[in-house]
C-alpha cells in the first residue's frame, strides 16, 4: 500500500511506498488505464526523472509497452516458425535448431530478459560443447526471432549484437587433381562410377546429380539439364524439391569423353523410362547419402587418398578445374549461383561458352588418361 503523498503532475505523478522508495505513475497511451512503474526509484528526484523519459518516449512515438516483453521466448519462437515461410526441409532444420539450441536457455524467458550479456553467455557455452557452423545458425536464427520481435514492438531493440557471430570461416576444402578423381572413379562400385565423375566435371551437388532423370541427359550435345534436387527429411522420406533459386534451374555441358561412361551407365544401372532415375541404390531404390557414404569412403582408401575429401569436395574441384578460362559469370552460371542474368542460362548453349568449358575439362582428361595409358 502506498501512503497519499504524491503530487499531482501534467504528466503522471509520482508517489512513495511504504518502503520508502518511490515509484511513477501514468496513463497508458493505448488504453488510457493508469500504469505503475515496474522500477522503485531511491529518490523522489529519481521517479521524476523517470516519468519525464517516459513521456519524452511517448510523445516521440518510441514508447513500448512494458508487459509486452513478458512473452516466453519458446511460445513467441514457436508462433514465430509457424508465420515464417520456408521449404519443408529448412522449416524442419529451423525446428531442430530451435528445439535443440536455443530453447534449453531462452524457452522460459521473457523476451524482455534476454539481454547481450545473457546472449553473449549461451554462446560461449554453446561454442564449447558444438562445432561453430550450428553455433553459427543458432545464433542467426536467435537474431532472427528476435528482430521480428523488435518489428511486433516487443522489445526494443534486439539483444543479438555480438560483432562477427553470425559468420564463420570455412576451412579451405581439399582439392582432388584429375588423376585422383578417375582413381575414386576406378575404385568405387560401378553403378556409382558416373557419379562421382559427373560431380567433378559438371560440379553437380549429391542432390541435383540423385534427382536426374533419363529425360535430363542430352547424349547428342553432352549435356544435363539440372530442374530439380533431391532432399531428404530427419524421418527418412525423399523428395524432389525446386532449386533455391531461379539460378539453379540450368542446362551444364559435360566433357565428350565422358560419354562413354554416361551410356554405359544408361544401359546398364539406371532407371526404366524417360522419368527413371540416373542414379539408384544397390538394391534399385532412390539413391540416399547413407546407402553411398560407405561405398566412397571405402574407394577414396582403396584409390590411396589420405585426407579426409567428402563427396562434396568433387564439387569444389570441379568449380576449381572449370575456372580456367571462365569469365565469373560463366562459372556462377555453371555452379547455379543466383546472378542477374535474364536469359543467359540458354545463352551459355547458344553461344558455345559452357561447351567450351566442357571441352577444356576434356582435355585434362585426355591430357590425363593419355599419360595413365602410355
């Protein structure tokens, strides 16, 4: 209970507690209710200078209501995943980050409550008992909520500035000479030969390669035609999802000397029809990173190669290999990158340039296999 000294203002008023602090009072601007004050002050002089910063604030549009922040981070993250819209699969990534990272310290928080400090502190422990790159995530997604919280007029500013958290740097990959691709190539199940020089000289990611179709290989001009990516969600299920961007619908020459490989692959491990698949798994089901994984890792030791190359990696040499000679946006056109190029992709077929880029890969491996024969 408060005693009734307190002294009427043109704005609010103050008044001491029975504790002997005091505390401020004034009309909210929304509903015109009276509201007191979450902070007690020591002085009388202290309350005043409080309510004066409150009406500064809200006469100057920037005043937020206090209740507003009480909202648990977890229900305001969940409402928040719900509104946001994403691919099944990044919704699904988004979901396991959230649940996993983020909820265990901030789930029954007032969003109020987090502060740099406290954001600062959960990353930190979050860096000492996970890799950097979840971290990473973590933390943009963190900021993410946060912002949208910020726009919702929850909070007032957002907690996450923490100056180079939402980046890290990506170890240098390994990559693989022409040689070292044909002797994974050499060395790994037949029905995966193809795959694994396709990645290297097309630069084709796992998903792009497992979802071609007979329809999408061009035997006449050595050519694919990249329309979809193969993912894969946590419960197991695959499906064919559209390119991230417009970029990563693309036709992408390949060297003529691996036609022989792409017919024998045709003829002898890929699906029936125009829609059947490339590439299946051994027992001639959709292909899956687990039922290859072993099979690479155990060609990559049997062709010799220490360092620990993923399947990704072929990718990388491929980009690497092409960039020869390559204008950069003949190379982004290639890789699917998003660039600003109306109607170059067809371009590129017309005028010859990604044929030529093809035809540079093949004579490295002409240059290559030439020497290996001899």
């Amino acid at each position: 209970m408060a005693n009734n000294q307190g002294r009427r203002r043109r704005f609010g008023s103050v008044r001491q507690l029975k504790s002997g602090r005091w505390q401020a009072r004034y009309r909210d601007p929304n509903t015109g209710q009276l509201r007191s004050s979450e902070e007690t002050y020591a002085t009388k002089t202290d309350a005043e200078v409080a309510l004066t910063l409150i009406e500064s604030d809200i006469t100057r549009g920037q005043w937020s209501d206090p209740d507003a922040g009480k909202v648990h981070f977890g229900e305001y993250a969940s409402a928040w995943l719900k509104d946001r819209k994403l691919a099944d699969r990044s919704r699904e990534r988004h979901e396991s980050v959230i649940r996993l990272h983020l909820l265990p310290t901030f789930g029954e928080r007032p969003l109020s409550s987090i502060t740099t400090a406290r954001v600062r502190a959960w990353r930190t422990a979050c860096l000492e008992r996970t890799g950097e790159p979840t971290v990473v995530k973590a933390y943009q997604i963190l900021r993410a909520i946060l912002n949208t919280a910020v726009d919702d007029e929850l909070i007032r500013r957002n907690p996450c500035r923490i100056k180079g958290a939402d980046r890290y740097d990506v170890p240098e990959r390994p990559v693989l000479t022409v040689a070292e691709v044909y002797a994974v190539a050499d060395a790994i199940t037949p029905r995966y030969r193809l795959l694994v020089l396709l990645a290297a000289f097309t630069g084709l990611r796992f998903g792009e390669l497992a979802s071609l179709r007979r329809r999408d290989v061009d035997t006449d001009n050595a050519a694919l035609m990249v329309r979809r990516s193969q993912a894969e969600m946590q419960t197991g299920a695959l499906f064919d999802k559209a390119p991230k961007s417009d970029a990563g619908v693309r036709p992408v020459a390949f060297p003529n000397e691996l036609l022989p490989d792409v017919k024998r692959c045709l003829d002898a491990y890929a699906g029936s029809g125009r829609d059947g698949h490339v590439f299946l798994g051994p027992q001639g089901g959709r292909l899956r990173r687990s039922n290859f994984r072993d099979d690479w890792i155990n060609a990559r030791k049997k062709a010799g190669i220490t360092a620990d190359v993923h399947f990704h990696d072929l990718r990388h040499t491929g980009n690497t290999l092409a960039a020869s000679g390559a204008s950069l946006r003949e190379l982004m056109t290639r890789m699917g990158h998003s660039t600003p190029r109306a109607a170059l992709i067809y371009q590129h077929l017309v005028n010859g340039r990604d044929r030529e880029i093809a035809d540079r890969l093949g004579s490295m491996i002409r240059k290559e296999r030439g020497d290996a024969d001899s």
